[in-house]
C-alpha cells in the first residue's frame, strides 16, 4: 500500500519542525552574544562624534596646551579611528595620531574636531558662536591653537548646488573667514582637495576648485 499523500506531508513538516527546534536550541546558547539581539537606539557615528567633542571641549583641562586644531570631515575624523569600525581589517592612523599630535603638552599637540559626513555648512554650524546660535566649539578663550588644519568640502560635491565649484568655494572661502574671525592669531593651513575616483569629478570640479583656493589664500587676509 503506498502512503497517503497527507501522511507524507505530516511527516515532513514534523521533520522540519524537529530541525528547526533543535537549530532553535543550538543557537540560544550564544544569542546572549550578540548585539543584534539586544534592543538599541539608533545613534550615527556623527552623532556620537560631535558629542564627544562637545564634552571634551566643555571639561579638557588640555586646551590650553592645544598647538594645532584639526577641522573637517571624515578625512580629519578617522586619524582617529585605529580599526576600521564598519570593515573588518581595515586600520585607520591612530597609532600615528597619537604618536604626532596626542601628547599633551607636546610642541605638536593637537585637538582634532573633524567629524566624518560632514558638510560644509556642517562646519560652519559648529564653529558658530554659541551667542549666534551654533555649536560653538571655537568658543572656549583656552583654545588658541597656533595653527588651524582644515580640509573641507569634498561632501558637497554630493547632491551639490549648482555651479557645484562655485557652491564648493565659497563655503571653504565662508569656513576659513569663521575660523580667522574666531582665532585672528592662528595660522590657518588650508588642505586643497583630495581627487577622488571619479576622474570626470576630479577634472570638472576639484581642480578648478583647487585653483581657485590658492589663489585665494594668496590674497588678504589669509
């Protein structure tokens, strides 16, 4: 006599069943482990970032001996970052940022308060007085830098204004003006941008820009 159709398909789904439970209890075990079975706000890098520098700038005893301030974007931020915290084995420069600029007291001291995504106007914001209604992480009279680094503006070549070089210039002109504004002793070191993979991108608006930032700072009263 051949089995019922019905009587196999009980059979299988109780076999599946049977597998599925005991997968079910092998991996109980660990669930613990993971993070991903752990309820969690939803906090972005950014976030975290521009907190952390918030907090050091309100309670660092360090500011006075600050010689050098980093400001940008994730190419500033990630001199941070020692492994790469969205790919596994991929390193970024702490080691060499703390052995360059993170000793306090040091000549080459440095305060870095890049923050990956950034945006220009993103950086204007935060360097904003507090009394204007930014951020104000320039705020502190502890903070006199002897140099300012900035390197700013290839995010806005995503999802740009247009003329994107234009758009790009004038807010690197508009970020520097705040900076020299804020701390009319530094010495700014303003980095041109870096190419990118895109060679159109490269050709159309990051050496024009480029171009027109040195001649920029060549003129008062960078």
């Amino acid at each position: 006599m051949q089995p019922s159709r019905s009587r196999i398909s009980r059979t299988l789904l109780g076999l599946a069943t049977l597998v599925l439970s005991l997968g079910w209890l092998g991996s109980t075990a660990v669930a613990a482990d993971f993070v991903s079975t752990q309820p969690a706000a939803r906090v972005e890098h950014w976030q975290r970032r521009e907190a952390e520098i918030n907090t050091y700038l309100k309670d660092s005893k360090d500011l006075k001996g600050v010689k050098l301030l980093f400001v940008g974007d994730s190419i500033t931020d990630f001199w941070l970052f020692d492994d790469n915290p969205w790919v596994s084995g991929q390193k970024y420069g702490r080691a060499v940022w703390d052995e360059s600029f993170g000793k306090p007291n040091s000549e080459n001291f440095g305060l870095n308060i890049g923050i990956s995504g950034d945006r220009i106007e993103h950086v204007l914001y935060r360097i904003l007085p507090k009394a204007s209604g930014g951020l104000g992480q320039l705020d502190s009279p502890d903070l006199n830098p002897e140099f300012i680094v900035a390197l700013i503006g290839i995010n806005n070549t995503w999802a740009a204004e247009k003329p994107v070089t234009d758009s790009v210039f004038e807010g690197v002109r508009a970020v520097l003006t705040a900076l020299h504004e804020r701390k009319p002793k530094a010495r700014i070191i303003l980095q041109t941008l870096l190419p990118t993979n895109d060679e159109a991108k490269n050709r159309d608006v990051v050496r024009p820009v480029n171009q027109r930032l040195r001649q920029l700072v060549s003129s008062p009263p960078f």
